[in-house]
C-alpha cells in the first residue's frame, strides 16, 4: 500500500506540475515614506527559484498590486518551479552617495511561499521606522583550489541572493511612539553578484553591513545568510569544504576585514539530487 501511496504522490506532483504552467500569483504592496521621497517611485526587486529576478515600480501611500510567476518554469529547455520569493527593498534615496545616510525600510514579510496560483499576498513596508544609517562594504571571493568550487565557477554562478539581518537598529521617534521600543530588527535581501575578470570571479557588489552615523561604528550581531532554498542547482555556502556555513556573523567578518584584510570567502558546490531546493518545488502534501 505504501508503494502504491507514493505512485499516487508522485502522479499528483506530476499533475500540479503540469497544470501550474504559467501561472501567475498577485503580490499587493502598500507603505509609507518620509515626506522627502512620497512622490518617487521605489524600485522593488523580487528573488526567485534559478535566479528569477522581477523588478517593480510602487507608489508610496496607495495600493500597489503586481503580478508574478508562479508554478512551472522553462528556461534554455531546463524546467523548474517557482512557489518562493524573497524581497529586496533598496534603501532611500536608491544610488549610493558617498557620505550621504541612508534610509532602509521594514517589510512585514520579506519572503513567502506559494502554494496555488492566483493568490495574494499583501506585503507592508515602512520606511519611516528606522534612522537614516551608512553602509559600509567587505568584499567577497570564491576558494581556490577546489575541485567543486572550480565546477562552480565553470557554470558561471555569479548571482547569489542573500539575507542579512541586524536586530540592533536604532528606530525614529516615529517609531518609539509606534512601538515602545527604541531598537528593533533590521532586514535585507539582496544579491551578492560576482563579474568574470582575467579568467577568474570577483566580487562586484560586495557584502554590506549597516553602519551608525553618529558613532560611525557597524552595527554589533549583523548575520548573513546565503539562501539556499532558491538556488536551483547548486549550493552555495561561507567559507571552504573543509569548514563552510550557510550563515555567518556579519559584524565579525567586517571587523576582520578591517583588522587583518581578512576576506570572506564563498565555497560552492553541485546540489545533490536527494536535496531539491525547497523554493524550486511545488508544496505538496505528505502522508501521515
């Protein structure tokens, strides 16, 4: 009977599978700005399964319904499954000025999964929570020497996404009256991206880590997760195959670099095919 149960599993995957092709789901984003930025259009970019990448325009104080993929995907004749995203907001204003703060904003979710197509999911974002900030950078290399790591690299895997997280943001006086908190959680999605150069990967947009402007120190317990649950057919991790992590202490590895120039260093690998990402899949149901 178990076999037969798996059998009927397995068909029914198939089956959403097939009938999820082309599907789309509704992302509906609503939020708020400081007065200076209530008539730019912000930029949105949505991360998905083997490097789907969407980016849209929202109007700050009004709702903003988008469209996305959902389901079965096909790209250069390789299918896959699109049921996770993860949100980047980029902070305020968009382009990095040297010396100039920075506004980041808080999502109410910055990832969600998927199970059916044409749902919705209402996403919040405040950027009048947290006080302006710097943001200081700490670049980022493959390992060298590795057989895994250079098959890797043979493959081009230049986009990885992200997720930094820092709980020690200080909040505005808006948000001490909102919340009763004077510091609250700080998130982020993002792409480490990496440019082919003399033969070798290296890092273009380097790992970034929010810094005080007043004190002009980072802030203490950034973490940094590489996330993996996306990534098609590889993963991706901190460090080398003797001794690689999926998420690092932030603020340490940029102390490190600051002290020693002491690089963060990525190692990379083929994904099992007994370890599917979970984002690049349908959610399916499971016997009791």
């Amino acid at each position: 009977m178990k076999s037969l149960s798996r059998i009927i599993c397995i068909l029914a995957a198939c089956n959403i599978l097939l009938s999820c092709a082309g599907k789309t789901a509704r992302v509906t984003f609503t939020g708020t700005a400081p007065e200076k930025y209530e008539t730019n259009k912000q930029p949105l970019e949505m991360y998905a399964c083997n490097n789907t990448s969407i980016v849209h325009n929202i109007a700050w104080g009004e709702k903003n319904p988008k469209t996305i993929p959902y389901g079965r995907q096909v790209k250069d004749g390789k299918e896959y499954f699109i049921s996770k995203y993860y949100i980047a907001s980029p902070p305020l204003p968009n382009k990095f000025v040297s010396k100039e703060p920075l506004i980041l904003g808080v999502l109410s979710k910055d990832h969600f999964t998927l199970d059916r197509a044409d749902q919705n999911v209402d996403i919040f974002m405040d950027y009048q929570l947290l006080k302006p900030i710097h943001l200081a950078f700490l670049p980022v290399v493959y390992t060298r020497n590795e057989s895994e790591a250079e098959y890797c690299l043979e493959k081009n895997i230049h986009k990885i996404p992200i997720n930094i997280r820092c709980p020690e943001f200080n909040y505005t006086q808006y948000g001490k009256e909102k919340t009763g908190k004077s510091i609250g959680l700080g998130k982020g999605i993002g792409q480490l991206k990496m440019k082919s150069q003399a033969g070798e990967l290296v890092a273009e947009g380097d790992l970034f880590i929010p810094i005080d402007k007043d004190t002009k120190k980072a802030l203490e317990n950034c973490t940094v997760e590489i996330v993996n649950d996306i990534i098609l057919d590889h993963q991706i991790y901190f460090g080398s195959a003797q001794n690689h992590h999926q998420k690092i202490n932030l603020t340490q590895a940029y102390k490190a670099y600051k002290l020693n120039e002491e690089h963060v260093t990525l190692y990379c690998k083929a994904r099992p095919e007994n370890e599917p990402a979970s984002g690049c899949g349908p959610i399916s149901l499971r016997e009791d």
